[in-house]
C-alpha cells in the first residue's frame, strides 16, 4: 500500500466535514484561519520531515510514496498538516456546545 492511498481517507473525511461545517457561522473566517494555518504547518512540516528523514530516524521504502518530494520528505506527508488545518476547526463548529454559544468548562 502506498503513502498516497492511506491519505484517502482522512482527505474525504476533511473535505466531508468541512463541506458540513460550511452552514456554521464564520465560514469564511474560519477558512481564512484554516488557510494560514495550513501554510505554517506546510513550513514547518517541510523543516522538521527533512531534519528527522536526513537524519535517518524515518526512512521511506522505495515504491510506497510518489516520488514527489520537497527535499527528501515525500509530498504525502503534508496531506496530514492541511487535513488537520481544516479538519479540527470544522469538528469544533459542529460540536453543539460551540454552535450553542455557552461557555466552554475549564477544568
């Protein structure tokens, strides 16, 4: 199985519950938020995946990614930052304490 085909998954499940989260107040600032925060996380994975692969901690068998790569990290691996940038946000609006305007509880 390739790198490619696990992300499916976790992309149509972003983009299902993004798509739902669209009704919720504050779209397009979310998305906004979502954005930017996809772009920051795109940098840093781009950091921190060439540090820890240069360094041999992770290793990529041959045939399991595309081959597109930004340095030596493999495209995939920044599928999981953008789903995260959009993914949580759209949950937390969906949630009925954050749609219903109360409090949250700290503890």
């Amino acid at each position: 199985m390739t790198y490619a085909l696990i992300i499916i998954p976790f992309a149509l499940l972003t983009l299902v519950v993004t798509l739902l989260s669209m009704t919720q107040p504050g779209m397009k600032q979310r998305m906004l938020a979502s954005t930017i925060s996809a772009a920051i996380l795109v940098v840093l994975t781009a950091i921190f995946d060439n540090v820890i692969i240069s360094a041999g901690l992770v290793a990529y068998p041959e045939g399991t990614s595309s081959g597109i790569r930004i340095g030596v990290a493999p495209i995939e691996d920044f599928s999981y930052a953008i789903c995260a940038a959009y993914l949580v946000p759209a949950v937390y609006v969906l949630l009925p304490k954050a749609r219903s305007g109360a409090p949250r509880e700290h503890r």
